[in-house]
C-alpha cells in the first residue's frame, strides 16, 4: 500500500472530523489490510469481525495523528497488532514450537543445478505457492519484512518478540523457499534463481492482488454504526 494523493487527502479529511473522510480512508485501505488480515488467519469466518474491529479502532484512535501521513504506518502496525493477538490465541501450538527449536536450520544455500534457468514469472508464481503454505508465525513475518518493509526494530517491537527470533524466522523463510524452488526447478531440469529479498517481496505482491473485499458498502454500513456507539 502506497500513500497516494486520495489518501492522504481522504486522511486529512478524516482526521479534522469530515463526515466522509472515515469512508474514503477506509475504501482506500479496505482491500490491503483485507490481505494482510487474512493471508494470516486464514478464516472466512472470521475476517468479517477482524474487519469491523480495526476500523472500528481506527475510526476511534487514528484521527489523534499528529500528520496525516503517518495514518500508512499507524495502519500496517496495527493490523501486525492484530494478527499477533490472534496468532497467540489460535497458533500457540507454533508459537510453542519455535520455542522448542522446531524451525531451526542452517542459512540457506543455493544449489547449482545445470540447465536453462526457469523463467522468471514461473518462479515468481512457484514461489507464490509455497509462501502461502508456511507456518502462520513465518507468514506473518514474511508479510512484515519482505512485503511491508518493516525495519527491524519496528517487526520485533509490534510482533512481541525478539530480535533473534525474528532472524531465526527470516533465515525459516529462505532455507524453506530456497529448497522447495531448487526441487522444483530439479524436477523441470532447470537452473534456478536466486531467493532473495525482492523475489519474496514480489511474490507475496502478486498473492495480494488475489484478496479483494467483496462485501465493502455492507461492511462500512455496520461500522459506521457501530463507531458512533
């Protein structure tokens, strides 16, 4: 989510108590933080509660900004909030897991393998799918660091926890990426490309542009309702 013109302007409306600021801040932002709620609860159930609660919050807290541009960074921090509050409640058992040790592994390592090297798209949609098949802790994590280019400081601070684990978790991301794309590439007779940062960070844009809200006017309805009580 980039902050264009509509938005900050849609922020700077809502923030000085326009009755439509809160409508346009939120049709700007629906459809990212829809992605970034659900590629990590994973619950069709539930996203409709997850929606209404950080709206609600939002049209409640975020009008106290002292700049309108900050409303971007308050937004991606507390939509991580919110996803570690339900992966504590509903993904303790992995939250236990790395405790244990369970994702520890060596750094990742680039095999070579003779051939062609697999075309670029085809990568970028292999990689696609073995992103959205990590633990919930590395989605999370993964969503932060190579998609929203969180800084360090800032991923351990709104994920509660530490700087290591959170090293540990990116080193999970890249072995596990790296092995799952060298035996698919092996089994193509391919070369493969390199894991790296903007290889990630570009699959996971393609994943986002899968999640479109589809019940929006519906949805502000009930918030805005619900917001004034």
């Amino acid at each position: 989510m980039e902050m264009t013109y509509e938005l900050l302007k849609a922020s700077r409306d809502f923030m000085q108590g326009r009755n439509d600021g809160l409508f346009r801040v939120y049709e700007r932002t629906l459809d990212e933080v829809y992605f970034l709620l659900q590629f990590v609860m994973n619950d069709s159930a539930g996203i409709n509660e997850a929606l209404e609660q950080f709206y609600i919050k939002m049209s409640r807290n975020a009008f106290g900004l002292e700049k309108a541009d900050m409303i971007l960074s308050w937004i991606t921090e507390s939509v991580f909030e919110q996803t570690g509050e339900w992966i504590r409640k509903n993904a303790s058992d992995e939250i236990a897991a790395e405790k244990r040790g369970a994702y520890k592994c060596n750094k990742a390592m680039m095999p070579y393998l003779p051939g062609i090297e697999i075309d670029g798209g085809e990568a970028i949609r292999a990689l696609e799918n073995f992103i959205t098949e990590l633990p919930v802790i590395h989605k999370q994590t993964a969503l932060a660091y190579y998609y929203c280019n969180m800084p360090m400081e800032k991923i351990t601070e709104v994920l509660e926890t530490t700087r290591f684990e959170i090293s540990e978790r990116i080193n999970f991301i890249e072995k596990t990426l790296t092995d799952r794309l060298a035996e698919y590439c092996k089994d193509r007779g391919a070369a493969m490309p390199h894991v790296n940062t903007q290889r990630i960070g570009k699959a996971i844009a393609e994943i986002s542009k899968l999640y479109r809200y589809p019940y929006a006017e519906e949805l502000f309805e009930i918030i805005r309702i619900k917001a004034v009580h």
